[in-house]
C-alpha cells in the first residue's frame, strides 16, 4: 500500500510542476515550484520502486496519471481545449496501466508457483 502512496505522491508533484511550468510563462517565480517538483517526482517515483514496485508498472501509471490529471486540470485553470478524443485517448491510456498491472501480477504469481516446486 505504501508505494502505491507515495506513487500518487509522484503523480501529484509531476502534474503540480507541470501546471506550474505553464503559469511561471506568466510569473516567472513558479519556476521554483517547477524545479521541486519534478525533483520531488523522481524521488517519490525512486522509492516506489525501492518498495517493490516493477518499474512497468510504476512508469507506466505514473504517466497515465500525469497525463490525465494534467489535462484535466489544465482545462479546469487554463481554460485549454478538452474534446471527446482526447478522453477516449486518456481512457485507452489508463485502460493499459490496469492491463500491465494485471499483467504483472499474473507474472509473480507464475514465478511464485515456479519458485515453489
């Protein structure tokens, strides 16, 4: 349960510093929060890894998690453009994370029964 948290502490900080990436056009002193949290990211991302996670897994939602939430908020606090194919794409997207995870699973539940004889 513990990297799953601090993989969707990985995701908040990727999505916050990308979204601060866009204002700091603006103001340039949301650089700060840019460069903390893309350090913050790799760093959460790094001890879920060290926790077990496999890297697939791990990479793979971290993406799809910023991806989505990325564009849903920007659309929310920038106003950018949100249509129907872009959801359908960030469905198709999570729908893969869930695959590989499941597929994952599957994985260390071979290799536990292999192991075992």
């Amino acid at each position: 349960m513990k990297k799953w948290l601090m993989l969707g502490g990985a995701v908040l900080t990727e999505v916050s510093a990308t979204l601060a990436l866009k204002a700091a056009m603006e103001t340039p002193g949301w650089y700060v929060l840019v460069v903390v949290g893309y350090i913050s990211a790799f760093g959460l991302l790094t001890i879920c890894l060290r926790l077990g996670m496999s890297i697939s897994v791990a990479y793979g939602a971290w993406g799809a998690g910023g991806v989505t939430t990325t564009a849903l908020l920007s659309a929310l606090i920038f106003d950018e453009t949100l249509t129907w194919l872009m959801g359908l794409g960030m469905m198709f997207i999570l729908a893969g994370v869930v695959t590989v995870e499941l597929g994952s699973q599957n994985a260390k539940r071979l290799q536990q029964a292999k192991d075992a004889q």
